[in-house]
C-alpha cells in the first residue's frame, strides 16, 4: 500500500518562501509523472505543479508560475515544491500524488500552507 506523507508547511508571511517535501512509501515513484495539489478554503481541489518522470520538464498553474519550483529524487522517492514569494491566495493545504490531473494513489494528510501578516 502506498503512503504519502508531506511536511514543510506552516504560517508564513506575505512575500516569504516554504519548501514542501513528499515522502513515497509502498511504490517506486521513476515511472509516474508527480504533482502536488492544493486544496484552498472553498475552492476544488488544483494540481498546482506536475513535473515528468524524469524530472526535465515541469508545469505549473499560471498563479504560480515563476514563485514555485517543482522537483523530485526518484532514488530517494521525494517530491519537493519550492515555494517562493507567497501570497495569500496560496494559503490551502497541499498534497502530493502522482500527476497529469490523475492522482492514482490514496491521499496522504496534507500540509498546511497559511500566507498571512
């Protein structure tokens, strides 16, 4: 059974960075594209940032584009976001999973994000 667990999150203010980690338990992770979701207050949950199996190449939702940095270590089976240059709307808890919008996997408990002054 996989399990995933996040960290990294906490309070933080405006303009300030987190980095988020993913540890995978119970799969190997090289053969699925990796993304990280967030679920903000009232809003649908939204992949946030998907980076492929090899780690080249990555997206990201445009609210994000240019502050957060998605990247991986296969061997290690850790998925990171590098968050930077936060706003309020970035507050939500954030979940990794595998990518492409088809998250395969049970969610683990998140981490909570919360950008506030």
């Amino acid at each position: 059974q996989v399990q995933l667990v996040e960290s990294g999150g906490g309070l933080v203010q405006p303009g300030g960075s987190l980095r988020l980690s993913c540890a995978v338990s119970g799969s190997f992770i090289s053969m699925y594209p990796m993304g990280w979701y967030r679920q903000a207050p009232a809003k649908q949950l939204e992949l946030v940032a998907n980076i492929t199996t090899g780690g080249v190449s990555a997206n990201y939702v445009d609210s994000v584009k240019g502050r957060f940095t998605i990247s991986r270590d296969n061997a290690k089976k850790m998925v990171y976001l590098q968050m930077n240059s936060l706003k309020p709307e970035d507050t939500g808890v954030y979940y990794c999973n595998t990518g492409g919008n088809r998250p395969l996997w049970a969610w683990g408990q998140g981490t909570q994000v919360t950008v506030s002054s």
